[in-house]
C-alpha cells in the first residue's frame, strides 16, 4: 500500500513528460507546410537554374556542358534530393511553435510581399556588395601588399 502513491507519483509524471515531448510528425508536417507556403520547391529549382546560367556566364566554356550539369544538379542538388536534409534542418533550428507562427506570417499580405520581393531583395544585395568590392578593390590589394610585405620581413628575421 506504501508503494501505491509512489507509484502514481511515477505514472504521472511518466504522462506528463510524454504529454511534454515534441510530437515529430506534427513537427514535421508543419515544416512541410511551411515549405509549401513559401514555395520552397520552386524557388529552389529556378535558384538551380539561376546558378548554372551565372557559372555560363562567368565561364561561358561551360555552357558546351549545360545539359551534364543540370543532370548532376537533377541527382545531387534537386529539391527532392535535399528536401529531407531541408526539414531536418528547419526542425533543429524553429520549434513547432515558431514553425506554425511563420506560417501565418507567411500567408498574410505582408508575408506574401517578402517571399515574393525576397529574390529582388538578395539580387540588389549581391549587385551592392559587388559595387563595393569594385570600388574598395584597391584598397584591399593593399592591405595584401603590406600583409605580405610583413610575412617577408618577419621570415628574414
């Protein structure tokens, strides 16, 4: 008889803690909504193909072997091949809760905006801080100059 409150003390806090833990599937689930709501496959297979027209465009020899790279990108890069490793990430880093909160954001007028303006966004940044990198150029060239001039002096001494 001693035992018995003991052993409902256990019960509960046995069901407490199963009641406490992150259910995986809605976890899950919820990520893959996410996805859904931004349009995570085909933002990720247009930014696939933004990738490889920069590369031609960078090294325009590869544009001979446009169709090997958007095999290898098919088979290593494609949003099927990634989507698991996607929602492993996303579940380590937003709970449930934080998950299902920008959910709504994202399917509110304003959410909508920033999925939609977000590549126009990233674009005008690259073009930024490459501007940047063109205008401050010398300057770092430089600061290698004297770098390297320190490294010869200090290896001489």
């Amino acid at each position: 008889m001693k035992r018995f409150p003991a052993l409902l003390v256990l019960v509960f806090l046995l069901l407490a803690a199963a009641a406490s833990r992150p259910d995986k599937a809605s976890h899950r689930e919820a990520v893959e909504e996410l996805f859904g709501v931004l349009g995570m496959e085909r933002a990720h297979n247009k930014g696939m193909e933004q990738m490889l027209a920069i590369q031609v465009q960078q090294n325009p020899q590869i544009g001979l072997f446009r169709d090997a790279h958007r095999r290898f990108f098919k088979k290593h890069m494609s949003w099927e091949s990634l989507k698991e490793e996607f929602i492993g990430v996303f579940m380590e880093e937003f709970s449930e809760d934080e998950i299902l909160e920008l959910i709504a954001f994202y399917r509110t007028p304003t959410g909508k905006k920033t999925v939609q303006k977000l590549p126009v966004l990233m674009s005008k940044g690259s073009r930024l801080q490459a501007r940047l990198m063109r205008e401050n150029m010398p300057e770092l060239e430089r600061m290698i100059r004297d770098e390297q001039v320190r490294m010869n002096a200090a290896r001489e001494e």
